[in-house]
C-alpha cells in the first residue's frame, strides 16, 4: 500500500473481540487477492475487551471514538480514511468482506454509492440463523419499501450495513445522525442527490451470516431503532409528512363545504352548519399541514439537509403576507356583514342557521390569513443567510 490507498475499509467496533480479527483479516486477503491498494480502519467506540489489539494484529488502523453511537463510530472513521473509495461494514463477522472486490468493481464504473443487498428480492441470501424472523419477513420489507415508494430509490435492503460508497459523496452528504439510523440518512439523501447532482446509485446482491459474537448479542434494538428510521422517513419527507395530509384534509373540508353551503341531504340527513364547522376544521388543519410542509422544506433546504426545492425559490415573505392580508379582509368582510344585520336588528335573535354560513367561512379565512402572514414571517428567517464577518485592515 502506498500514502493514498484506493480503499479504506471502515469498521465501527464496541466490544468484537470475538470477531473483529477475523473481518479484518478477511479484508485484508481480499485486497491483496483482488490486488486493491487499500486499508482497514477500525473506528473504536470505548472497546474494553482488548478489540483494538487484536485488530491491530491484523493489519487495522485504529481511530478511537470517545462519542458514542453506531454513526459517531463511523463517522470519526471515515474522516480519519484516506481511499478514494470507503466500504463500510460491521464487525460482528456477519459480513463477508472476501465479497469486497465486487463493490469496487461497481464504484470503479462510476456509480457514487453501492448498496449490498442480502434480501432475495435483490438476489442475496440470508443464511439460517443469521436475521430474526420479525426483521426479516416485516420491519426490512416494510422499511425498504417506504424508502422506494417516498424517496424514489432503486434500493431492495435499505438496513444492510456493508456498502461502499466515493468520498467525494460522503463528503456532499453532511450527515448527521450518530446512531443506527446513520446508515439509513446516507441512502435517504443520496436518493435526494440523485436529481440535483446527478448520484449514481447501484446494489449488489451478498449474502448474510450468522453472528459471529459470543459474549454478546447484537447492539441493534428492534423498536426503538426501527422507530428512529421511521422518524428520519418523516424528517427528509415534508411531501408525505406534511403536504399532502395536507391536500387530504383540504380536499375533506372543501367536500364539506359544497354539501353543508346548499344544505344537502345524504343517506336521510341534512348537513348543516355543523356540517360546515366540522368542515372548516379540517380546511384548518389542511392548511397549517400544508404551511409547515413549507416551512419544513425551506429549512431542510438552507441547512443543506436536503437539495433546495425549485418552486420554493418563488416563495417570498410578502407574497405570503399579501395572501394572508387579502384572506384576513374577505373573512373580516363576512364576519362584519352578519354583525351589521344583528345592529340592524337592534342586537336581538338573528337567524342562526343563515348567519352561521357567514360567520363559519368569515371566521375560516381570518384563522387561514393570520397563520399565512405568521408562517410567512417564519419563512423569512429561515429564508436567512449566515453571512461571513469581514475584520478590517489594522
């Protein structure tokens, strides 16, 4: 190996003294078979059963990690490789890194990101023993379909941890997530780049071994893991967390409208301005979805979390203001024409079922104008840039 290896192979570690010999023994044959100039870097996270040493005999460089976490771990690893190429993998022996070559076979045509796939859909195999059963046959079928269906990505095994992958991408992704759900940002947001700078991703099928660990199990916790990356779903999917709920419930409360306005009646009952009410309720919480969606994408988008949104570059604080002014004076409008009658009428009964079709829109728009002109002020300090302190000449 010479200063600037093509491959740094990076695994997080806590505790493999089990296993994390024989992973980085495999790496390393399979580089020097396949005739890689590569590495092996251990990122430690606080080991105390002698890993590191044992490691280290094999060839690994050890990066020790004092914050804790599965994505810390590889993290602090990653910046501390050098390859042009980076493949990460556990060092719990339940990957076989002999299969390595294959991954840069495919980063050497040029893909950004190569995915292993061990399910059979991609054509990889799971061995008997080596996925428990809840996580084969639901929460990895069921998560990797969300990303597919959510994010557009061509990936068939969104948990599988061993992957490769350029440093130049690794290095437009910014990620952030210190714990299991690192591996899942990393795929989120390379789909996300796949549009604006144009990622190249790929999958290649391997197949899954049992555990090799013996003093303990795994660190993966089912619940509260899967959780996590159903959270990270939502957070880089304001479309599916916020819009179009939004668009649902806007779509709800406009039906209602158009049947409670002219007072239909439906299987034998009349809407009314209950109706109208309930239905203005859900134009609200339509509206709100809709505006934090909003919110949601310009900030992901200055943050560099997610690429900017084209149509949002329309989006202006005045606009925004503007609709909520122009909203606010209709309802107004409405709610001081039923309040000129009741003056009209010297302040007595008014018609309820007549006036509520006034008051009920009149109240709507002011509620939808004021939470515009709000959101939109919010969108303005989103919307700002930090600027860089220029010192003076001395």
């Amino acid at each position: 190996m010479n200063s600037t290896p093509e491959l740094s192979v990076v695994m997080p570690c806590l505790n493999e003294a089990d296993t994390v010999g024989i992973c980085v023994e495999k790496a390393v044959r399979a580089m020097r078979d396949a005739g890689i100039n590569g590495e092996v870097v251990v990122a430690d996270n606080g080991s105390t059963d002698g890993s590191q040493e044992l490691a280290r005999e094999q060839g690994a460089r050890i990066v020790d990690v004092a914050e804790r976490g599965y994505g810390a771990a590889l993290m602090h690893g990653i910046e501390a490789s050098d390859g042009k190429y980076v493949l990460m993998g556990d060092a719990d022996d339940s990957y076989d890194f002999l299969e390595l070559p294959k991954f840069v076979d495919r980063l050497r045509e040029g893909h950004d990101l190569v995915q292993g796939c061990r399910l059979p859909r991609g054509g990889g195999k799971v061995l008997p023993g080596a996925m428990p059963f809840l996580h084969r046959w639901f929460g990895n079928p069921v998560l990797s379909a969300l990303v597919r269906l959510m994010f557009r990505i061509p990936i068939n095994d969104v948990y599988c941890g061993m992957r490769g992958f350029t440093r130049k991408h690794y290095d437009q992704l910014d990620l952030r997530s210190p714990g299991m759900e690192f591996a899942t940002e990393m795929i989120i947001k390379s789909g996300l780049h796949r549009n604006s700078h144009g990622t190249s991703m790929s999958q290649v099928p391997i197949t899954l071994h049992p555990d090799g660990r013996q003093q303990h199990g795994p660190h993966l916790r089912t619940f509260r893991d899967g959780w996590r990356t159903l959270r990270l779903f939502l957070v880089f999917s304001p479309k599916w967390t916020f819009f179009r709920p939004g668009m649902v419930l806007l779509a709800i409360g406009v039906i209602g409208y158009a049947m409670a306005l002219p007072q239909v009646h439906l299987f034998g009952a009349a809407l009314d301005v209950h109706t109208l009410l309930v239905a203005s309720l859900f134009i609200l919480m339509g509206w709100q979805c809709i505006l934090l969606a909003t919110l949601a994408r310009i900030f992901t988008g200055r943050e560099g979390m997610m690429p900017p949104h084209e149509k949002l570059e329309h989006v202006t604080v005045e606009r925004g203001l503007l609709f909520g002014i122009v909203s606010s004076v209709a309802g107004a409008a409405m709610v001081a024409t039923i309040v000129y009658q009741w003056w009209q009428s010297g302040f007595g009964a008014l018609d309820y079922p007549e006036t509520m079709r006034w008051v009920v829109p009149g109240v709507t728009l002011l509620a939808i104008g004021f939470q515009t002109a709000m959101a939109s002020l919010m969108a303005g300090v989103l919307m700002m840039q930090r600027s860089r302190r220029i010192r003076p000449i001395e």
